[in-house]
C-alpha cells in the first residue's frame, strides 16, 4: 500500500523504521514542525523528520491541519495528489478534520499505546502506571472525530513490571506496537482485518503538566513510587526542600527506617530515607537545582540542610 507516515517524537521512530522494512511505500512523512531545543534555542527537526530525510522521504511539517488557514489547503491538495492507501499514525501531535480523515482508503490508522478504550488521551503509559495496573499494551485503531475512540483493528498486550518507569514500559511497547501496526498495515491490504468497536468503560489520561508530577508524600508508600516512575523521565517527579525544587528518581519502598513523617527525611552514611502515609522509603537518586541527576547519599552529603541535624522535611 501507499502510505503517509504521521509522527513526531522518538518512540514514533520506531514504527517509521518497522514500517520501511515492509513491502508498503512509505512516500510521506507528516510532522510537526522543527522545534527550538537546548540552550541555544536553535531549531531541530523531529526525531521522525530526522529518519524521513535520512531515507530521502518527503516531509511535510504543516502548523495545522484546519481548512480555510494556507498551511491546511496546500497540505490537502498535497496529500490528495499523494494518493495514499491508508496513514498510519504513531503521537502525531494535531488534530485532523473530518474531512481529512475520509481522504485514505484506509483511513487514518493510530497505533494507541493502552488497551482502549483504557487510557484514552495524551499519557496512557503514566496513567497505567499510576494506577498500579499489571498490564497494558497497546491497539491499533481507525481514528474518528472523538478521543480515541474509533474501532479497534489490532491489539498486543504487556506486562508491567514493579520498577517499570515510563520510559521502560514505552520503550518495550514502541517495539511491539510497531510490530502491531506492520502487521495490521498487512491485515488492511488483504482485506482481512475487520474494526471492532470499542468494549468497556472508558478511562481517561490527560496530557501531564509538571504540576501534576509532584510528590504527595502523604500518600502510601506504593502511590509515591508509582507516581514517581510515572513521571520519570518526564517530566519528572519533584518535591521542596525549603526554596530547592528537587527532582526524585525512582524510590524502594519498605525502609527500615521507622517513624518517620510524610515528607521527613533521615540521613545515613549510603542511605537516604523519606516517610510517607504508609512507612518510608528510600531514595535511590536526586536531583538538586542546576545540577544532573545523582546518587540520593552523595546528594544529601553535599547538602548544608541535611547535614545541620535538624528534621527536615520535603513539602
């Protein structure tokens, strides 16, 4: 089949690669735009840019996709002269209009990374997570004008294990969705795939602000480190010590350490201990101000306020 690639960020990179492996022609690549990254704010194309332009694909980057502004009819009239079969999509990041979904055969096609109608929205792996769920995975889908809500063609599923972070979760199910979206590429092309609707209660994963990556330490101690793995790397879970945001890396529940208060830290010679609502736990890395992520002991030797002897406490 012809195909038009929409993705943007890195795990999208995965199925753009499984995708160029297959007997489908890849002739697109729709993207978001080149973005400002580091220090010196200079521009940089997506990750799926990046591989498109290696493999010498097409790129199209329009700002939206909306009938009526220039970039959204000049990329209707290029999408209509490309003709595709289908557009798989993988964390495309724009909304596309009704009149844009019907233009494939196919359909637009989105590899989902949650079981739908679990998780629908922007972070389903945090959510997951968060929740304290033992399995996730992921589903291809025909998009249609609600949130993740069109038919289900193809589904994997995945374990999640007890020191999962986000990353590590969305890393195993990149590779496995890819594989998902290959294979349901194959199914529509021979007519053997047939889209069933959406079954169960509907859950919903919001995109994540940073505020919502803050720690409660008044919550037990398996809510605090599944918050906290929810949340790493991004955009990465963090608490107060006096005037420092600090981040917190992921954390092993069950200190040895007792009496300790939500939020009330005490210092050994290589352990670092937090209290929450349940017991405390230890921290395994920190990261303080302007600083890289490090060891949680070598963090609080090097910390006048944790060395003073006084209870202090993160808020």
């Amino acid at each position: 089949m012809r195909l038009i690639f929409a993705g943007t960020p890195e795990p999208a990179v995965v199925a753009l690669e499984r995708l160029l492996k297959t007997d489908h022609e890849v002739v697109a690549v729709l993207t978001r735009p080149d973005a400002r990254r580091g220090r010196g704010r200079t521009l940089h194309p997506s990750p799926v840019s990046a591989l498109a332009q290696e493999h010498g694909i097409e790129v199209l980057t329009p700002t939206t996709l909306k009938a009526g502004t220039e970039d959204g009819d000049a990329i209707r009239t290029r999408l209509a002269e490309l003709a595709p079969d289908a557009i798989p999509v993988v964390a495309y990041g724009n909304l596309v209009p009704k009149d844009l979904l019907d233009l494939p055969t196919h359909g637009w096609v989105n590899l989902h990374f949650s079981l739908l109608p679990a998780w629908r929205g922007a972070a389903p792996v945090q959510a997951a997570i968060r929740a304290g769920d033992d399995i996730t995975g992921a589903a291809t889908f025909r998009i249609e004008e609600g949130l993740d809500t069109g038919p289900v063609l193809g589904t994997v599923t995945e374990e999640i294990r007890g020191t999962d972070t986000a990353d590590d979760l969305l890393t195993r199910l990149a590779y496995s969705g890819a594989d998902l979206l290959a294979a349901t590429m194959d199914g529509l092309e021979a007519g053997a795939l047939v889209a069933e609707p959406q079954v169960g209660e509907a859950t919903y994963a919001p995109k994540i602000t940073t505020e919502d990556a803050r720690i409660d330490w008044s919550q037990p101690d398996f809510a605090v480190d599944r918050h906290i793995r929810a949340h790493t790397p991004g955009p990465g879970a963090w608490t107060m010590l006096l005037d420092d945001r600090v981040k917190i890396g992921p954390v092993t529940p069950g200190s040895a350490v007792e009496g300790l208060a939500p939020g009330e830290i005490h210092v050994d010679k290589n352990t670092v201990s937090v209290g929450t609502g349940t017991g405390a736990v230890t921290l395994g890395l920190a990261q303080p101000p302007g600083k890289k992520m490090m060891n949680a002991a070598d963090w609080a030797r090097g910390n006048a306020a944790l060395q003073s002897g006084e209870k202090v406490s993160f808020q």
